[in-house]
C-alpha cells in the first residue's frame, strides 16, 4: 500500500474552495481547474450552455426612424421643391443695309403690302377788320373717297362732281387716284381710299356741312360702278356765305394765312404717325398734307374768323411683313418661318424718292440702319410640350423648334430628377436675345 503522505506533489494538494474564490474569481478559476483536470485525463471538457445575446431594439428603432426620414425628405425635394429653368437662345441674321423693296396697296399672300391711314385737323385765327366787302364765298371741306369696286386704280380728273342725297353738288379740287380694293396680310380685303379737298358747286351757306355727309359719283351714274364708289366728308364743310362781311386788309391776310398753315404742318404731322397702329411702322417720306381753302365768318366786334383744314395721309407697313420680305432678300438661309426685328429702332424705312402728296400704287422703299433679324417661336407651347417629360427627351422635343432656336439648355432640381415638373408653374422658360 503507498504511503500518500509524502507525495507532496502540487497535483495532490487539496486546494479549499473558499482559497478559489479568493484569488480572481470564484466559479469560473474553478472551472478552468476542472477543465485542465479533465483536459490531463484526456476527458473533453463539458459543453457551455450558449447565452442568447439581448438585442438593441431601441438602436434599430432610431436607425429605422432615419431611414423613414431620409425617404420623406427625399420625397419633399423631388415633389415640392421640383422646379426646372430652361434657356433658350433663338436663331438671329444681321442684314446689310440698304436694302431696297417695293411694297405694293394689293398683292398675293407673301407680297409686302402697304396701307394708307389718313388725319384731319383744323386751324382757326382772328384778325380785325378793315370796313366791309360783299364776298360769295363757296363751302370747303375734305373727304374721303372709297374703291370698293375691284383693285384697279381709279382716276378721276379735276372738278369730279360729288353728290349728297339731298342734291347738293360738290367737286374736288385736284386730279386723283384712288387706290385699288386692298389685300391684307391677314388674307382680308379693304377699300382703297385717298382724302381730297372739296368745294361746294354753288356759293352760299346752304351747302356748309357741320355732321358728316355721304357723297356719289354722279358721272358713273347707270354703271357697276356707281354704287362702289363712295365719298364720305371728314369733318365739317364751312365757309359757305354771300353777303357784306367784314373786310380784311390783304396784308393781315397773307400774314393770317402763314399763321395757320403753320400750325396745321406741326400738328397733322404729329396726328398722323400717332395713328399709326400696333404692329405697323411709318414709311418715311411718305406723309403728304393737303389744305381746304381759308374759310371766313364774321366775328365778335369789327374781327373776323378765319379757318382751315388739313389732311395728312402716309403709308404704313405692318412689322412682321417688312421683316418677312427683308430676310427673304438678305438672308440666304430664311426658308420662310416667323421673324421679326430684334430692335426696330435701329431700323430706317424710307420711300424713296420721298415727298409725296398722292399716295398709289407700288412704293419704292429702301431700308438702312443696323437691323438684326430674330426667328420666331410660341415658348409658351414648346413649355407646354415638356412638362412631365423625361429629361432625356428634351433635345428631340427641341428639334420640332427648329430653325428658330439656336441653343437649347434645361437644368432640373433636385438634380436626380429625371423628368420635367408636371406643374407649368415650376417650369421657367428664358429666352436670351
């Protein structure tokens, strides 16, 4: 039998439970004991119970919460913040000047077509009397007279009668043309007209006029024609008298007569091109003025009234068909699309030779100054045509604008929106000039 008492050996020192505990660690230095025990032995050491590991469910929650987050702000830019600015820069041509056309009161779609527009204004004075005179004064006036027969030219000579309703017989002072019935641009027709002066057949205040007063041709009386030219008076006809009237020494006359034709040039000047119309310009040189005769009435105390009348009558031409024919002369590669000036200030329309008084006929019209021409396009239908689109479309929806629009940019927000704003208001359109 072996004596243990002497096997002192580390192995078979009792080591207490409570000296375990004591030195790091309780239970778990026991376990490795018992583990190197079994390990020597050549016995696997037991297996550990898994410990199920306690989730972080609030750090899921929070990383979640931002998720949702990041989504509905993405959302908000891509919906409420969504906005596109598209820059458009058009097509333009300089045109070196002059250029001469003609320009006609009638003519087929495409033809530069001039219109007439006529002013009246009047002019009175007083001067004093010197004695009297017996006088036989015949009334004047002006009128309007009308082709709405075809679009030839109608000439009527000097002292052409003109007729009321009630008889009364007028003639016109001068030779006239007028015009032939008028071709819009627009397609639509208008009756040639041209205002002349007019005096009264017989002397006396019977055939003074004060409302406007329709007038006939008598000489095409039984012809198509009668009923398709018509003369309506501008203003009142006046000055009509017989009888003793206050007299006027000739001086005073001449010196009355300057006075008013002074006043009537400034004026029916200013008057006619501010009749002129949206969309039309004045030809230069083109302004013509006629007067009526002197009209004298007596006046308050030993003065007498003395009146006249002025005419003014110029072509105008509208903008859009003046650029149109420009470009098709000075530009080789218009094809006929929609074009207008970029500054019609700059432009000069001049009638060459200018001065004239009888307005009829083609016009010969030079252009100067430094015009640039600049094509046309609805920017508000090309917006139209691109709202809800994919952005890759946008230079094929581009091209149908062609050759109006020269460059062509679209920037869209946020920037990974790939389609155009459904809404027309966050959608910008900027045309550079």
């Amino acid at each position: 039998m072996l004596d243990t008492r002497h096997d002192r050996s580390i192995r078979n020192i009792p080591v207490p439970s409570t000296h375990h505990n004591k030195i790091g660690g309780g239970m778990q230095r026991q376990q490795d004991y018992d583990d190197y025990e079994n390990d020597e032995a050549g016995i696997p050491p037991p297996r550990r119970p898994k410990v199920p590991h306690r989730r972080n469910w609030r750090a899921v929650g929070l990383v979640g919460g931002v998720v949702v987050a990041c989504a509905i702000a993405g959302l908000l830019l891509s919906t409420v913040f969504e906005s596109a600015t598209v820059t458009l820069t058009p097509k333009t041509g300089s045109v070196t000047t002059p250029q001469n056309l003609t320009a006609a009161p009638n003519g087929p779609s495409g033809t530069l077509l001039y219109q007439t527009i006529t002013a009246t204004q009047y002019a009175s004075t007083s001067v004093t009397a010197n004695g009297t005179q017996h006088v036989s004064h015949l009334a004047t006036g002006m009128v309007t007279l009308y082709n709405t027969y075809s679009a030839t030219t109608q000439t009527l000579t000097a002292n052409t009668r003109l007729s009321t309703a009630d008889g009364k017989i007028y003639r016109i002072k001068n030779a006239v043309t007028i015009p032939g019935i008028v071709t819009k641009s627009d397609g639509s027709q208008g009756p040639g007209t041209v205002t002349v002066s007019v005096t009264a057949d017989k002397p006396g205040a019977d055939y003074n006029q004060t409302t406007p007063v329709q007038m006939t041709i008598p000489g095409f009386k039984g012809t198509a024609k009668y009923a398709k030219f018509l003369a309506q008076s501008q203003g009142s006809i006046s000055g009509g008298l017989v009888g003793d009237v206050p007299a006027i020494a000739p001086a005073d006359m001449s010196n009355a007569q300057n006075e008013l034709k002074q006043q009537l040039d400034s004026s029916i000047r200013s008057a006619a091109i501010s009749q002129v119309p949206e969309g039309f310009v004045a030809v230069n040189g083109s302004l013509g003025v006629t007067y009526t005769d002197i009209n004298q009435t007596p006046g308050a105390g030993n003065t007498v009234n003395l009146s006249e009348g002025a005419t003014a009558t110029v072509a105008i031409l509208r903008i859009g068909d003046l650029a149109s024919a420009l470009a098709s002369q000075a530009l080789p590669d218009y094809k006929g699309e929609s074009i207008a000036f970029r500054d019609l200030s700059k432009v000069t329309v001049s009638l060459v030779p200018s001065g004239a008084t009888n307005i009829t006929g083609p016009l010969h019209i030079s252009v100067g100054g430094t015009p640039v021409l600049i094509w046309q396009f609805d920017a508000a239908a090309l917006k139209q045509a691109l709202l809800g689109k994919d952005t890759s479309s946008f230079q094929n929806i581009i091209k149908g604008y062609e050759p109006a629009i020269a460059t062509a940019e679209a920037s869209v927000r946020p920037f990974w929106k790939a389609t155009f704003p459904s809404d027309p208001n966050k959608v910008t359109v900027v045309v550079s000039q």
